[in-house]
C-alpha cells in the first residue's frame, strides 16, 4: 500500500523568517531604561531624603513613570502606521493647544522660575516633550503629501516651519532653550532628508543664528550660561559652580569608576545629579568606561532607527521612513546635547538623557516613540516577508 508522500519543509525557509520587530533594538533599550532606573535610585536617595523624609521617593515616581512609559509604548506599537499618518496634524495642534495651556494664568505650574507643566492631579503634564513626537509625526505625514513641493519649491520648506516655530516660540516663553533647539533640529533635519534643497537652511540657519544670537545678548542668565561653559573653574562657586561639579565627577571616575553607589559628587555637590547630569554620576561611579558604553548604546539605537528608515523608504514607505528617520535624529541629538552639556563640550541646557534620567514626561514620550519605531520595523519586515528577497534591498536588511 502505498503512502502519500509529506511535503518536505524547506529548513532555510524558516531560518530567513523574519522576527516581528527589531529585537537587539528592544534589548538595548529595555537595558537603558532598567539601568536609568538603578542610576536614578543611586543619584537620588541623599537628596530624596533631605528634601521629602524618604530615599526612595525619585525612585518610586521614576518606577511609576516607566511602568506608564511601557504601556505607553506597547500602545503605540499597537497602533497601526494608518492611524500616526491619519492623525498627526490632530496630534500637532493638540501639542500647541496643550502649549497655550501652560501660558495661561492659573494654569501653568511653576518650578525654579520655569512654567512647563500643567497638573493633573498627581501627575504634571509636560506639552513640551510631546511636542517633540507630534513634530516628528507631523513633518513625517507632510512631507509625505507635500513631496513636490518639499523637492521644487520653498514653500514647501516654509509652511511646515512656520507653524513649528510658532510652538517653538511657545516653548521659549516657558522658558525651555533646549527644547525648542532639539525640536528645531530634529525638523530641519527631517526636512532636508526629506529632499528640501540647500539654500533655505543657508537661509534659516543664518536668521535662527541670529536669532539666538540675541537671545543670549539680551538675556543675562543665557550669557551666563554661555561664558560659564567656556571656562566654569573661572568661576567655581557661582556661574560655573554645575558644569564644574560635573567635571571633577567625570575626574573621580577615571578610567572604570569608584563602583555604583560609591559617588560623592551627588551628595548634594552636583546640582540636578539624577535629571539633567546623571551622565556625570554614571561618569565618576563606571569611569570613562561606562560613559563609553553608554555612548555607544544611543549610538546604536541611532543608527537602527535610520536602518529602519532606509528600509522602509527602499519599498516605498516614505511615512515610515520619514518618521524612523525623525525618531532617530531626535533621541540621537537629545543624547548629545545632554552628555556634551555633562562634559563641557555645550552650553548648560535644561534637557534629560533620554531613557536615563528623572522625568516622568521624558521617560513616557521616549518610550512611544520607541514602540512607534518597533512599529515600523515590524511592517516593514512584514512587507519585505511578503515580497519575498528582492535585489538591492540586502545592504538594509537587519
């Protein structure tokens, strides 16, 4: 009696299966964030138990923010592409309705002469961090509807930066500097990828330089920033008293570190130690070899959102690509100002380490823009699983 013959599987066929996401991606970030989370705890307990009676009380509000930052992210991976390209005009103008919000008397919550935030029960919304996605969301869809004009005329360049200067503008009223240049960046970045040509960044580079420029001339505390960088040990103990605190961290740290937990510059002799310059607590207790390999991690979160991006414009996603691209740009330029800052290399700005540092609103936003990126990867590996290998796209696959 005979047997029907089974069809053999091919076992290549299953190893070329593509994964759902970026896995290595994922990884490195869930390991930024889990190492943030001990880094905040060891930064944190002297001053937590100075100013609130307990030395966990940062650690606690950072647990809780990444729990919402996770879920915020699994949403957004959730979410089909469909729905960011629908919606993301919506979510720019809610961004700048939330930055009017914030302006307005009686709104507007208040700390260290900074007006960013408006409460919401226990928790305090910051407009400002969203506004960096909805900005990337939003220049991802125009340049998607507007290609034509983004490559042959200015006024495809001019449109989309009129209306982020004006909530840049917004965002420099609260007053938050750094910010708004991320932000700004981050868009005039995008817009170049996304084809405008040369001579109007010549142009805007020239009146933003300009622009800033005089912001610090007519701005005492942003001169001081300016000079205090260039030289803090000229000035120790007032102008310079931060960025010079964060120098001699990095100096104690030497080559491996004093160990976690070990640090003394935190110890109320670095300012803002678990938000602004955890980079310099990392840098004196894992020595220039833990700074090395935090570098190195964003540079390669960096570089996988633009290898997401490359891919994904290679089969004609031009949302995605443009969004991977933005997402890229922004965390990778966040990441450098905030360690150029904790270095000495850049001007004192108010920004955190992404995924790293103290701030419930920079932690939840960081973490939807990473699910929004595992989001285009996955369909971009579902479109490639779907049409087969094809030529020229191997220098691009993960």
């Amino acid at each position: 009696m005979s047997v029907a013959a089974r069809p053999v599987r091919n076992p290549r066929r299953r190893r070329e299966r593509l994964p759902a996401f970026d896995h290595a991606l994922l990884i490195c970030v869930l390991a930024l964030l889990g190492f943030g989370l001990v880094m905040v705890a060891s930064a944190s307990m002297s001053i937590a138990e100075s100013c609130c009676g307990t030395p966990f009380y940062y650690v606690i509000r950072h647990a809780i923010a990444l729990v919402l930052g996770l879920i915020g992210g699994v949403a957004a991976y959730r979410l089909p592409l469909l729905w960011w390209e629908r919606y993301g005009v919506w979510l720019f103008l809610f961004g700048m309705a939330s930055l009017v919000l914030v302006l307005l008397p009686g709104i507007g919550y208040s700390v260290n002469g900074a007006t960013r935030w408006i409460p919401l029960g226990p928790f305090n919304l910051q407009p400002s961090e969203f506004m960096k996605l909805f900005a990337v969301v939003y220049v991802a869809g125009y340049l998607v509807r507007h290609a034509d004009a983004v490559a042959n005329r200015i006024s495809g360049f001019i449109h989309p930066m009129i209306l982020v200067g004006v909530a840049g503008a917004m965002i420099l009223m609260q007053p938050d500097f750094g910010t708004t240049a991320v932000m700004l960046a981050t868009v005039m970045g995008m817009l170049f990828l996304g084809g405008v040509s040369v001579l109007p960044f010549v142009l805007l580079i020239a009146v933003v330089g300009a622009g800033l420029i005089t912001l610090v001339l007519v701005s005492p505390y942003r001169m001081q920033r300016v000079t205090s960088f260039l030289d803090p040990f000229d000035d120790p103990f007032n102008s310079g008293y931060q960025l010079s605190q964060a120098l001699i961290a990095f100096g104690r740290g030497e080559w491996l570190g004093v160990g976690l937990g070990n640090g003394i510059q935190k110890q109320f002799f670095l300012p803002e130690a678990h938000t602004d310059f955890l980079a310099s607590v990392i840098g004196e207790e894992f020595g220039l070899l833990g700074t090395l390999l935090l570098v190195a991690a964003f540079v390669f979160v960096t570089w996988r959102a633009f290898a997401i991006g490359a891919r994904a414009q290679a089969l004609g996603k031009l949302f995605a690509a443009h969004a991977a691209q933005g997402i890229g740009l922004w965390i990778g330029m966040q990441a450098f100002v905030n360690i150029g800052v904790n270095v000495g290399l850049l001007p004192t700005k108010g920004l955190t380490l992404p995924f790293l540092s103290y701030g419930s609103n920079s932690l939840i936003v960081a973490c939807v823009a990473v699910g929004l990126l595992l989001r285009i990867d996955a369909t971009v590996r579902q479109t490639q699983s779907e049409a087969g290998p094809r030529r020229g796209l191997k220098w691009v696959r993960a």
